[in-house]
C-alpha cells in the first residue's frame, strides 16, 4: 500500500468498512511508515474533536448535524 492509498483509505478504516485484506494492508503501512503514522493519529484526533463538538449543548442543532459527516 502506498502513502496515498493509506490517505485515501482513513475513513473507511475508522468507520471499519475495509475488508479483511485492506485492513491488514492498511495497519502494515502504519507499522512500517512512521510519517503516516502520524497523519493517521492527527486524523483519528480531530475526528474526535468533531464527534466532541457535536455533542456540545452550545452548538445550534444545524451544526450538530452539519460536524457529523
């Protein structure tokens, strides 16, 4: 797997929607480039931050809706 195809792929692979063999590829890149690594894990935190902000009571119910994508 390439650094681009690992790009590509982080949604799904959050969301788990990879099949068995994407996945493996996937997690062997992370294992092996440590540059996506990174980029994987700043990915994985804003996410977070996102899914956080959307359970704020402060947020309208149009931005809630609208940071779930």
């Amino acid at each position: 797997m390439t650094c681009q195809e690992l790009a590509d792929l982080l949604s799904d692979y959050l969301a788990e929607d990879l099949s068995p063999h994407a996945r493996a590829a996937f997690e062997a890149h992370l294992q092996t480039c440590p540059d996506c690594a990174r980029y994987f894990d700043s990915f994985r935190e804003v996410m977070q931050l996102v899914r956080q902000a959307a359970r704020d009571p402060l947020l309208s119910r149009h931005s809630r809706h609208r940071a779930r994508w």
